[in-house]
C-alpha cells in the first residue's frame, strides 16, 4: 500500500467516524430540521412572533399534534400553511 493509499483510507475512516458520531447525536440536537417544534421554535421557524403564531393557530387551524397536553407542530404541516397562503406580487 502506498502512502497515499494509506492517507486516504486514515481520511475515509476518519469521516466515518465524525458520521457515525454526528448520526447518534443528531436525534438529542434541539434544531428545526428534524421535523417537530414546540410554540417557541415554530414561531422562530417562520419567523414571526409567538402572539402572531397564537392568532394564526386561532384564525387559520394550524395543525398540531398534542400528547398528554404537550403541543407540536410538524415542519411540513407549518411550510404547507405557509405554501397555502403564498401569494404573487402584482407591483
């Protein structure tokens, strides 16, 4: 093996390992990509307040998910809200 070979295959395992390890940790990460957000991070998510995301959920039925009193908002239910309600600029 050349050292080269041998260079790669020390990168290769190596990113392996930051993968593997970045994969077991990413579940336990609190950030929006991984689908479920409470009050606070959905707000954030669509950037608006939470007494505007509260109005929202009143004026617009926002779906949500409630176990035992504690309320989630799927990411794709709130990007089709914001899809639904996309609109065109006519300027």
């Amino acid at each position: 093996m050349t050292k080269i070979d041998h260079a790669n295959q020390l990168v290769t395992q190596a990113f392996e390992i930051v993968y593997q390890d970045a994969k077991e940790k990413a579940p336990k990460l609190k950030n929006p990509k991984y689908g479920w957000f409470n009050k606070t991070n959905a707000a954030t998510y669509l950037g608006v307040s939470i007494p505007t995301l509260n109005a929202w959920f009143k004026k617009y039925n926002i779906p949500y998910t409630s176990i035992d009193g504690i309320v989630r908002f799927a990411k794709k239910d709130l990007d089709n809200f914001m899809e639904g309600h996309k609109k065109k600029w006519v300027g």
